[in-house]
C-alpha cells in the first residue's frame, strides 16, 4: 500500500477521507462490491418471480436456483486454483463479464418474450459459473489489501458497505418488481456488473510477489486440499455450513417468495424483509468494528443458533413486523460470526494457498444448495409448507450444535500481528529531509 503523497509545505493538509489502511486497492474493492450488491440482491428475487410471473411453481423456482448453484459448487475448485495461479483481478474482471452478459440475456428475455424454464436454467447456470470463479478470487485479493492488526475493522466496514448495499437492493428490488416487472431488475443487475468490473481492471497488484510456478492444476488442488484437511475447525464448520446454507437457500429462494406471494401480499414486503436482514448485517458490522472477542470460532458458531429464526417465522406465518424483526435479528448473528470467519481465516492460512483453501471453503459451504433448493418443492408436496420449513430450522440448529463438540472450535483464540520488521539501520539519505 503506497502512502499519500506528502502535502506542500504552503498548504494545509486535506483532511483523510478514509482510515490509513484502507489504501486504493481496498477502496475500490469496496465501491465495487457495494456496486454488484445493489443488483444482485434485487436480481434474486427478480428470478424468483420472473418464474413465478411465468405461470411456474414452486418446484420450478427451485429448479431454477439449483441451476445457479450447481455449476457455482462444480467449478469453485478449479476457480480457486486458477485465482492462486493467474493474477486475481484478471479473474474477478473476467468472471463479472460473465455475469453481465448472463444477466443482460436473462432481462432481454423477461422483457421481450415468454422466458421458458429451460432458458432461465441455462441463463442463471452461466452466472452461477461466473460467481464460482469470482469468489475465491475476491476473498483472497481482499486478503492481500490489509494487515493483520486491521483485518477485523477492514472485513468489518468491507461487509457492512457489502451488506448496506444489499439494503437498498433488495428494498429497491422488490419495489422495481411490483411497479415495473422482474426484467428491468435483472437488467439493473447486468449494468451493475459492468460498472464493478470496469472498477476492479484498475487494481494495483505491483505489491503482490509473483507467484512460482507449481505442478499443474491438480497439483494446486491436492495443496489447498491438505491445507482444508489438516484443519478441523475448518473443514467442520464448512461441512455444519453446507447443511445451514442449504436450508437457508431453500427457505429464502423457494419458500420465502411463496409465503410472500400467499401470505403477505407480493415482493414488495418479502424486499422490506431482505432489507431488514440486511439492516442487520450492517449493525453486526458496527458492532465488530468495536468487538474483538478473543475465542473467534466460539462466539462465531454460537451466532449461527438465530439462523433458524426466518424459517420459523414463515412457517407460522409470521406478520410481515415481526418477519422483519426476526430477518434483522439474524442479520446481526451471521455478521458477528462472518467477520470472525475471516478473521480466522486470514490468521491461519498462508495468503498463497487462500484462493485455494476458499474454493474448499465455497465449495463444501453451497455443496448441498442445489439438491436442497431443488427438493424444497417435492419437500412442501409431501409434507407441507408449514412443516417443512419447520425441517429448515431445525437442520439450522442440529449441525451448530454438533460442530460445538469439536476442540479447535472453542480453543483457537486470536492472535495479536507478527511485529513488522525494523528498518535496515544506515545513514538516512540527504534527500529524504527535503519535501517533495
């Protein structure tokens, strides 16, 4: 991180707009986070009732996100090797091209025509590849913008500026659904896709080693998958991760929009529930700016518990109030143990291998999405709506019980930063005392 050129002597200093850690590389990854999110978070619900609008089910919803998800699990492996071989922001530009051109398709398609299933299948499954080689990618060139003594406040502002934009998408989302239709919330997203990838072709990696070249591809991937085995707090949590994520997924992609629809009167008071989640997030974020607990993995699982929360309010239903204070609820938990994943994360993995170790991360984190949202429509034929969402909230509880009995996951404690190496004593140049 290059610091500010010094001011003239003749002048008053400007004042800082930003912390002295969050350098350029940090502020743009950010800016085009904030950027992506504000779509995204809209697009997801766009889909759901894109399918819906169509005439579809709730099985055809669940079809549909399973096709995201699917090449997402599939090919986040390969995305992590390739992010720890290639320059990282040659990866994440390439991948949101991916995304605009999916997304713009998707919107063209809803706005002009009678999308069929398949179509919408075919177009969410090329953004899911897109994200699945983005991700690994976007966590380890975040990684390599901060030091350890301001990783927990730079993940903490990173995912609230994230997350607060998530707010605004998903309000604005489901209010751009009611009053105009889901296509032009897609096509908000494919522009949203192109302003972030065009932010994040400016990255500077000068500071960044070049990496040696290794074995090959499975090479790479039979390193990040030692590093992932070796760990038992990790692959643990990853695996008590694909059974919450996945039942998440199912009740926010599938049921949620249904329950919504049937319920609580269209998308425009299931976009106000997303964005009270995203509240919460914002305020789980504040908090962590502020909190540094000492056992990471500890407080960050026992956060994980009000996860099961929105399931049971749908299954009631709850009032859309109360729906909103439970989604703001859990919203503050998932930050609380989100900044002490990375946290951890950044602590205990060489920054060589993380693009790698995230892959595993991603990967056994979304593995069991896809079979989870596909099956949630054969799931409310069979046992109802009510009673499976009921079944959501309880596969939230069981696995974050159990990963609890796992010793590094209450032991592993924070660890203060490695002291920055002195500088080499010697004569101070002649002109290192002259302004410049």
């Amino acid at each position: 991180m290059s610091p500010s050129p010094a001011a003239a002597p003749s002048r008053t200093p400007a004042r800082r707009r930003r912390p002295e850690w969050a350098g350029r590389n940090y502020s743009l990854l950010t800016g085009a986070a904030v950027v992506t999110n504000l779509g995204s978070h809209g697009a997801l619900i766009a889909a759901s009732f894109a399918v819906l609008e169509t005439g579809g089910t709730g099985w055809d919803v669940g079809l549909v996100t399973a096709a995201r998800t699917l090449p997402l699990v599939l090919f986040l492996l390969v995305g992590g090797a390739i992010a720890d071989r290639l320059p990282r922001h040659h990866v994440m530009v390439a991948a949101n091209t991916l995304n605009c051109v999916s997304q713009a398709a998707f919107a063209l398609l809803v706005l002009t025509g009678d999308p069929r299933l398949w179509q919408m299948m075919l177009l969410t499954a090329l953004c899911g590849t897109g994200t699945a080689f983005f991700n690994p990618a976007a966590e380890g060139m975040l990684l390599s913008t901060v030091s350890g003594e301001h990783s927990n406040r730079a993940f903490a502002l990173f995912r609230m500026a994230m997350n607060g934009a998530g707010i605004g998408g998903a309000a604005l989302g489901g209010a751009m659904i009611a009053a105009f239709g889901a296509g032009w919330v897609l096509a908000v997203d494919a522009a949203a896709f192109a302003v972030a990838g065009a932010q994040r072709a400016f990255l500077d990696v000068s500071h960044i080693p070049e990496r040696a070249p290794g074995g090959g591809l499975l090479s790479d991937l039979r390193e990040g998958w030692v590093e992932f085995r070796t760990r038992p707090w990790l692959w643990s949590i990853v695996l008590q991760f694909a059974v919450v994520v996945g039942v998440i997924s199912a009740a926010e992609a599938v049921y949620g929009p249904l329950v919504a629809r049937d319920r609580l009167g269209g998308a425009a008071p299931w976009g106000l529930a997303l964005a009270c989640f995203g509240v919460g997030t914002i305020g789980g974020a504040l908090l962590m700016m502020a909190w540094k607990p000492r056992r990471l993995l500890l407080v960050g699982t026992l956060c994980v518990f009000p996860m099961a929360l929105p399931s049971a309010g749908l299954a009631i239903p709850l009032p859309v109030w109360a729906l909103c204070a439970v989604m703001l609820v859990s919203g503050i938990s998932i930050e609380v143990f989100g900044v002490n994943w990375m946290t951890t994360m950044h602590q205990e993995i060489p920054e060589e291998k993380f693009s790698r170790v995230s892959a595993y991360d991603w990967f056994g984190s979304l593995s069991m999405t896809p079979l989870a949202t596909a099956l949630a429509g054969p799931a409310e034929s069979a046992f109802g709506r009510s009673t499976a969402l009921w079944g959501c909230a309880a596969l939230v509880l069981i696995p974050t019980a159990a990963v609890l009995l796992v010793p590094d996951v209450r032991r592993i404690t924070r660890r203060p930063p490695p002291p920055r190496p002195a500088p080499a004593p010697g004569p101070q140049p002649k002109d290192a005392l002259t302004p410049g």
